[in-house]
C-alpha cells in the first residue's frame, strides 16, 4: 500500500500549483462576492419597490436565476453568451482570461440572486413604521431604505449573508468544467501528472474545509458579538 508522501505537498512544481489554484479560488470568491452584494441591495430593493413593473423585474430575475443549476449558468456565460456579442467585444474577451472572467460573471448573478433574498427579508423584519416615519418627514423611497432602514437591517442580514459566502466558497469549484485553473482543476492536474490521488486531493479537501471553518467562525462571533435584537 503506498505511503502518503507529504514532500510533494510542501515544496516543488506540485506545491507551487496546488497554491496557485488556491489563491485563483480565494480570487473568484472576492471578486464574486464584491460585486454580489451591491447587485443583490439592488434586486432586493426591486422586489419592495412601490412600483408593480419593478417588483416583477425583481422577481423574473430572482426566480429565473434561482431555477437554473450552477452548472449550467458557467456553460451558457463561457460558450453561449461571448457568441452573441459584437466581433470586437468578443476578440477584447478572448484576450484576456476568458475562463476566470466567465467564472465570475456566473458566481457572481447565481449569488445575489440568493442574497437579494436574504437582504429582502432582513428588510422586511424592520417596523414598516419605520418606513412610514421616514416617509412622513420628507424622504424618498430610496432614500429612507439607505439612511433608516438598510442600517438597521445589517445587524439581522450579515448572518445569512456570512453563510451565502460560504456557499458562494463551495460554488467556486464549479468553475473546473469551463477550464478555469482554480483550485479542484489544479488538484486534478497534479493527480494525472503524479498519479497521487490521496495527497493532491486531500490538498483540496483541507482547503476547502479550513476556510469554509474559517467563514463559519466568523458568523459564530458575529451573532455572539451582535445578537438579534428586537425591533
């Protein structure tokens, strides 16, 4: 039976892409993650909006991307939408890091539409005499969301949000199928070169593993350090 070798995991070309893959992963989290939060504020404030037409935008997207696999959301922005672009924009994609951009753009749609949720029932525990105060003393619609709710409902939203990343953590390794080098693509490159299994997957396995612990450490302190309170 062969003996784990640690060695290839420590040091060496294999170490070096194992890294590599991980740090392209922890990448695709920020990115997505950044720019999903401000997408979904926006699709939940949709979804509240007043106005009938807006709240339907809200909903036929939410629904929409809610219903669709992962999977199937990496394949469509990599082979299906660049054909539908103009010749130009589709020479400057092809430019650059095709894969890694197309990656983000799934994660980062497939996230808020989840989030959008979170922050729109986070919203919706807030008094709505609140929103009538607000409204009562000259304040627009968005403009009582940004400066009297949305404050207020931060301390009830950032726990969900917290386990949103997490997923959104787990979800980056989807981004294999479409050739992005992050981390599980780099653990199936190093078993095929090494034909060790057991020690680049395990690799994988603990990384994963070590920031998804990360990530639920840090909701465990949140709601400890800001408990839900009555409003």
């Amino acid at each position: 039976m062969p003996e784990f070798d640690a060695s290839m995991l420590l040091s060496g070309r294999y170490h070096e892409m194992l890294l590599a893959g991980l740090w392209l992963s922890i990448q695709l989290l920020a990115i997505s993650l950044v720019l999903a939060l401000p997408l979904a504020t926006c699709i939940a404030l949709l979804r509240l909006s007043p106005l009938p037409l807006l709240r339907g935008l809200g909903f036929a997207y939410v629904e929409t991307i809610r219903n669709i696999p992962l999977l199937a959301h990496m394949l469509f922005w990599y082979f299906g939408a660049p054909e539908m672009l103009p010749e130009a924009a589709k020479q400057w994609l092809y430019a650059g890091n095709t894969e890694a951009s197309c990656a983000v753009i799934a994660l980062t749609l497939y996230t808020a539409a989840y989030m959008a949720e979170d922050i729109r029932s986070g919203i919706r525990a807030i008094s709505f005499v609140q929103m009538e105060a607000a409204r009562a003393l000259g304040l627009s619609f968005l403009a009582a969301m940004r400066l009297v709710i949305l404050p207020q409902a931060l301390r009830v939203i950032t726990p969900p949000l917290i386990s949103q990343t997490l997923n959104l953590w787990k979800n980056t390794s989807i981004a294999t199928v479409i050739g992005v080098a992050e981390l599980m693509y780099q653990a199936g490159q190093v078993e095929s070169a090494s034909f060790r299994s057991f020690e680049s997957f395990a690799f994988a396995t603990s990384a994963y593993l070590s920031l998804s612990l990360l990530i639920t450490a840090l909701a465990a302190w949140f709601q400890h350090r800001y408990p839900p309170r009555a409003l």
